[in-house]
C-alpha cells in the first residue's frame, strides 16, 4: 500500500482573509489538518485555482453568482478569485511553497475554464492533468484529500480519483464547505461513490491500517 495527501486549493481567496473573494467560513484554519494528512502519505500532491480577472465567467458581486452559462468547460458565474500576483492566490501560511510538493496543478489559467477538480482541465473529464497518471506511475493505492471547498473542489477532484480507481479517504477537518446545503449533497455523493469519510484522525489511521493488512 502506497499513499498520498492532496491539498486541494487550500488558498487564502478560498477564506475570509480575502473577503472579496470567496470566503469560506473556517478555511484559513485548515493547514494544521493538511500537514497531518501529508505525515502519513509518502508523497504530496497539491492544486491551485489560477485565474485571470478578465474569465469569461466572472461577475462583479455576489448576488450574481452560480447563474448558468452556455460555454463548454465553465458552468456558473462566479466573482474574480485567486487571481496570480493577488494574494488570494497564495497558499495558506504553514503548507509547503508549490514547488515543494511532489507533483502540482494550477487549475483554469485560461479564461473560458473553469474545472473544478484537479485532475482534468475540462468539465468533461477528457484533457488530463497528469495527475492520475502520476500516480499510477508511482503506485499509489490510496488518496488522502483534503482543501477549499468540500462541495466544489474537494468533491470533485474526491470522484474523480474514486472513479480512476483509488482508494480515496477526505479528512473533514481539512476542508471547509461554502454552504451547509451543499455540503450535505457533497457528503451523500461522495459517500455513495465509495469514498472514506472521516472526522476523527483515529478513524483514519484504522482505515488505513485495515487497508495496509488487506
């Protein structure tokens, strides 16, 4: 058995540190869990939102967002968020620079993307990041996720490793959600999919350890 931990765009504009942006309630208090998922993997992955001002699905207040759109590979309209150069678009303070991590994306730097998990760059799961295939390569069994926001990201990039195939376990206390109604639709979807959810480090480690005697 081999594991890694995902940091999915645990990013200050995913918290009210950036206010302006898409602050989730508690996500700036996330990296301490983080650091505890990557003890236990023996390599690190990570991702982050990296978009430009000017995306086609941008708008200029809230009130405007999650309304449809009629592009391919952006669904919802969404206010400007971890634009590059901002601070929104670094990392939370106490996890590793990107260049540090074992393999990284930076998701939706053209302006008509707007993926939300971190292994494919396309809303229809066809044009890869190389993640899946990095960890294939590397053997790796199971996938221990955590990031901003559980229903979005953390959801997406959770089924998308489910279906290539891993073992794949989220740490709630590493994620935080943007709403209370979608993260329970989050939940039950990932549940459903056969992914691990975990509150407690404990339940972890004996899933873990269930699944290293298997």
């Amino acid at each position: 058995m081999k594991i890694a931990s995902f940091d999915v765009d645990a990013q200050k504009g995913f918290t009210p540190l950036c206010p302006a942006e898409l602050p989730v309630p508690g996500g700036e208090l996330i990296a301490p869990a983080l650091n505890q998922l990557a003890a236990r993997a023996a390599l690190r992955l990570g991702s982050k939102d990296a978009h430009t001002p000017q995306a086609a699905w941008v708008v200029d207040s809230p009130e405007k967002m999650l309304q449809p759109l009629a592009l391919a590979n952006a669904d919802v309209t969404w206010v400007s968020h971890c634009v590059p150069g901002t601070s929104g678009f670094e990392l939370l303070d106490g996890l590793p620079a990107p260049i540090d991590y074992d393999f990284f994306v930076w998701k939706g730097v053209e302006p008509d993307l707007h993926p939300y998990g971190a292994c494919f760059h396309d809303l229809a799961n066809r044009r890869s990041t190389g993640v899946i295939e990095y960890l294939k390569i590397q053997q790796v069994s199971h996938v221990l996720v955590g990031g901003l926001a559980l229903d979005y990201c953390v959801k997406t990039t959770a089924l998308q490793l489910r279906s290539a195939g891993f073992d794949v376990l989220v740490y709630l206390p590493a994620c935080r959600s943007i709403a209370e109604v979608s993260e329970r639709a989050a939940l039950d979807e990932m549940q459903q999919a056969g992914i691990g959810l975990y509150s407690e480090l404990s339940a972890l480690d004996s899933a873990l350890a269930q699944g290293a005697a298997a």
